[in-house]
C-alpha cells in the first residue's frame, strides 16, 4: 500500500515536470516547421529542401531568431547548401535571409 503511495507521488511530480516542457517543446517545433515552410517557398525546388542544424535563440522583447542549414537543388539539379534565417516577433515570423 505504501508503495502504491509513493508510486502515485512519483508519477505525480513527473508529469508535473514534464507538461511545460513538453509543451515549450512543441512550440519550438512549431516555429522552426513555419520557418522551413516560409524558406522553402523562396527555393527554386522546395520538395528537395532537407533542413539540419536549426537552433532557436530568444533576442528578448518577444524576438527570437531561427537559423539554420537547407540542402536543395537549383534549376539545373544540383544539390546546394545554404543557410537561412527567419525572425519571430509578438507572433509574426519573416524570412530574414536564405543563402547559398
């Protein structure tokens, strides 16, 4: 009985834990899928684009900044690297830069 207890305590306190950040998480994730969305649409063959290396940095005053690595290939079929950048701000994101 004790044991149940303190198993029911345990799970308790671990959800407590967990939700926020699981939650926080999805936001993040949310972002960087609009941000590739928006990059994506500015390349001349966005069904090849493949993302890596994307980090989120908070500028405070409710900015923060996605940037991150775009492999795509241009109008001929070669494959390119690039980088690219997108702002968020009080909810409204742009595309800052794409390059490569």
């Amino acid at each position: 009985m004790r044991f149940l207890k303190k198993l029911k305590r345990v799970a308790t306190l671990a959800l407590i834990v967990l939700i926020p950040s699981l939650s926080s998480c999805s936001s993040v994730d949310s972002r960087i899928a609009r941000c590739e969305n928006l990059v994506k649409e500015q390349l001349k063959s966005p069904t090849t684009a493949k993302f890596s290396s994307e980090t989120v940095s908070s500028m405070g005053g409710g900015t923060s900044n996605i940037d991150g690595v775009v492999d795509s290939e241009n109008s001929y079929g070669a494959v390119l690297r690039g980088t690219f950048g997108c702002q968020v701000t009080d909810g409204s994101m742009k595309v800052m830069y794409v390059n490569g």
